[in-house]
C-alpha cells in the first residue's frame, strides 16, 4: 500500500480521537511475565481475555517455567485449561512451546519478531502482542477487533491480517503502532462492535465512511 497523504491525515485524526476515547487502552491479558504472556494469549484462542484471566491464576501458580509446561502431561493440561475451549489445541501449543523454550532459548521467550513467529502457537498476532505488551516494542496486533475496524474505516481494502498489517505500518509510524493496537481493540470491544456498532457514541464517526448515522458524536459516558 502507498498511502496518500489524505489517508494518513485522516488516519492521525483517528488515532487521536481514539486515544482521547481510551486513555488507558493495554493488553487486557494479566501477566507478570513474558511466558505468561505467551501462554495467556495462546489460551485467548476464540476465549474472551475475562475467561483467560479466570483461568491463569491457578495456571501461573501451578506452572512457573518453560520446562514444567514441557513436562506436564497432555491430559493434565487440557484439565486446567479446559474452560477456555479448544483445549486439546491450546495444550499441545503451550506444551510444544514450553519444550522448545527449555531446549533452545535457555526457558526465554526470545524479543525477536522473526524468531517468535517460528514458535509453536505464536503466529503475528500473538508475537506483536509480546513485542508490545511483554517488550515494549512496536508492533500492530491485528485481531478479530482490529482486522474489522480497519476495514470500516477504510485503513484498508483487505481481509488477510498480514496484508491489513502492512497496510497499518504503511499508514502509520512505528511510534503510533502500540497505541493504534490497544486502541483498536478497545474501540472494538467497547463501541464498534461487529453485529451492531454504536456510532452515535463513535469518537470517530465523522471520519468513517461506513457510520451509521451522522450524528454527532456525544460526549463519553461516565
């Protein structure tokens, strides 16, 4: 993508009403390491981060290293992540990423994009929520909140989240990345939801070609 400068002056206007709506937009994943981070976003798979955040408690006090998920049985993990669904999945993941951790990368998530998304269950989305929540680093985390408001807003033309991601990084300096994702998320979560989006209340309605309504947009709710 070679955005315009019409594109990317509307898309900074964006990015600011957005941060102005979430001041304190962040990964809503609880965490207080890399690897729990890791595997919390593993576990977020078609799961709500409130469900996740139900389950890793007892997770991260059961599990404190790369070498015990390696070790866990198949069966006994699937029964302590088993409220997340798709748990036979989400154990293999975790287990495979556990053993290669404590194999090669001495029990360390590596703060490498390139390297991360060679591991068992990190795929983009998963290792630019590392590099920004766990790294501080920029990165875009395109998920199902992301992937459709960049849509609607016309951010891009299309579906592929590697493709809406370039498109995103083509649009927006390496600085605004980490803010823009956490953003996005929450807009996502909180007002342009996918079955009805809330656009009268939309801190950007007036720059979306998809709204709604023409309303103006009201003041936040407290």
């Amino acid at each position: 993508m070679n955005p315009t400068p019409e594109l990317k002056k509307r898309a900074a206007r964006i990015l600011r009403g957005l941060k102005k709506r979430y001041p304190d937009a962040r990964c809503e994943l609880n965490f207080e390491t890399s690897l729990q981070l890791a595997v919390a976003a593993i576990l977020s798979a078609q799961c709500t981060d409130k469900r996740v955040n139900q389950v890793t408690p007892t997770l991260f006090r059961k599990y404190h290293s790369a070498r015990d998920y390696a070790q866990v049985s198949q069966g006994e993990l699937e029964k302590d992540i088993h409220s997340t669904g798709f748990f036979r999945n989400k154990a293999n993941h975790i287990r495979a990423l556990g053993k290669v951790l404590d194999e090669k990368f001495q029990g360390q998530l590596p703060e490498v994009f390139d390297t991360l998304v060679t591991l068992p269950g990190i795929g983009r989305k998963t290792a630019n929520v590392l590099m920004i929540a766990a790294f501080n680093q920029p990165g875009i985390t395109v998920d199902t909140h992301c992937k459709r408001l960049a849509g609607r807003l016309g951010l891009t033309q299309h579906s592929d989240p590697t493709r809406i991601e370039m498109d995103l990084r083509a649009i927006y300096p390496p600085r605004d990345w980490i803010q823009l994702s956490h953003c996005m998320v929450f807009h996502g979560r909180y007002c342009c939801h996918a079955r009805k989006p809330d656009c009268p209340d939309c801190p950007v309605a007036s720059l979306c070609p998809s709204r709604t309504s023409v309303k103006t947009p009201l003041p936040r709710r407290s």
